[in-house]
C-alpha cells in the first residue's frame, strides 16, 4: 500500500500531504473541490492535484478521504474510485459504514490531532486509529499507518467516538477556556501573553502527571468558596461566564472528593 491519492485539501488534507510527501511513500494526486486550497497543498507536497472527478488517477492503493464529516458519504459516493481500492475516511466520529458498501476494502485512518493551515505537526507523534471490517488487508494498512506514525491503534466506530469526544473535551474545549481567560485579561488591560507560560505549565503538567486529577489546583478543588465569591463577582453583568464558571468548578470540587 504505497501509492496514495487524498481527497480534501483542508487542514488534515495538508498534514496527511505533507506527511506522505515527506515518508518515501508515493503521493500521487490531491484530489480538492477548492482550486485555490488544492494548488496550494499539492505546491506545498509536491505533488499533482485536480479538481475534475474525471482526471482522478485510478492507479491508487489507497483512497484517503479527508474531508468535513457531513461531506464522508457524499464524496466517497460520487467519485469515480476503483472499487478493488483500498478507501478509508478519516474523521474520528463517523463510523465506517459511512463509506459506500460498493468498496469492499473500506477502512477509517483517524489521526487524533488538531491541525491547523500553514501550521507544520510532526505526524509520527500522533496517535492513529484504524478500522476496517475485513481482515484480509488489516496488516497493509497497519503498515501504511506505521510508516507515518509510531502509535497505531485498532478501533471500532463506537471506540473511536469516544476518543473524539475526549479530543473535544481535551483540545476544543480547553482552547475555549484560553479564549475567556484571554477576555478576562483583556479587560484588566493586559495581553494574552501573560497566561502563556501558566497554559504551557498546565499542560506540561497534566502530560508528565498520572492523571490529569492528581494535579489539579485552584480555589474549586480547595473549596475555597471565599474566593470563588470574589470571581462570581468580577463576571456580575456577564451570567453566561458566571454559569460556566459555577458548573466546572462544582464538577472539580466532587470529582476530586471521588477520588
């Protein structure tokens, strides 16, 4: 399973190029619906691309489709891909049946990261989970996934849910919380530079910690109510951050009584 072509050209698409560009794999086509994206991504591969469903190269070992999770089935459905392919999807929480069933060798190849445009990752720190319903090609495309990352994992569709759904906890949630505290400094007329090395801090922390649990700090986990007075006061006028900011901190206080 050498010969890949992409189909996307948003922020996985650009890793996923990149990676495969850079890992002695053949990449041969970006195929992308967005001319503009898709000159860019294959310019930056180093590769060919096209946004015509008739110049789809069809000589591929593998279909990867790395595209927004509403648009999976659609595009896995219209365009012309060799039914003896290999055709695997890349989003964490959309399961494998997704794909049509036309394609015999469907597969799901999740890398559990978030991606940004023009923002370089090395891909073989991320964590990558796949599957597939038959087993006849499991040890290929173990093999692909292991050419670009050093931790590889086999999960089902109801599996990889919940690593998703933990990725939104963990990364777009936690970067929302960066996103407030940034509007509380603002207000106290400083610059989000000042909560950078606390964020860095925290997370090196929770990465070295054995859980996330066994480092937690604050007024919540103390239960230090005086304190949380005091904050519920500086959000008066503003009820949503003040919900938000009594939700968490009760669910800190009972889940570190649990422990």
């Amino acid at each position: 399973m050498k010969r890949v072509v992409i189909i996307g050209s948003g922020n996985l698409a650009e890793a996923l190029a990149l990676a495969i560009a850079g890992s002695g794999l053949e990449l041969l086509q970006l195929f992308a619906r967005n001319p503009e994206r898709g000159r860019t991504v294959a310019a930056l591969a180093g590769c060919s691309w096209s946004s015509d469903p008739e110049a789809l190269r069809r000589d591929a070992d593998l279909y990867l489709i790395a595209v927004s999770d509403r648009a999976v089935g659609e595009v896995a459905s219209q365009l012309p891909i060799p039914e003896g392919a290999v055709v695997a999807h890349t989003a964490g929480s959309v399961p494998l049946e997704a794909l049509p069933k036309r394609f015999a060798r469907r597969a799901v190849f999740y890398p559990m990261q978030t991606f940004t445009k023009g923002r370089r990752v090395d891909f073989s720190e991320i964590p990558v989970f796949l599957e597939t319903s038959d087993p006849g090609f499991r040890a290929e495309l173990e093999a692909f996934a292991r050419t670009l990352s050093r931790t590889v994992l086999w999960a089902d569709s109801a599996q990889r849910g919940k690593v998703h759904l933990a990725a939104v906890f963990a990364c777009n949630f936690a970067n929302h919380m960066y996103a407030l505290g940034e509007a509380v400094v603002h207000s106290a007329g400083l610059d989000f530079a000042v909560l950078k090395p606390l964020i860095a801090e925290t997370a090196a922390k929770a990465c070295d910690a054995r859980s996330p649990r066994d480092v937690q700090t604050g007024p919540a986990v103390r239960n230090d109510t005086a304190t949380q007075e005091r904050h519920l006061a500086l959000l008066d006028g503003n009820p949503t951050l003040q919900e938000i900011y009594t939700q968490i901190s009760e669910n800190i206080w009972k889940t570190s009584r649990n422990q």
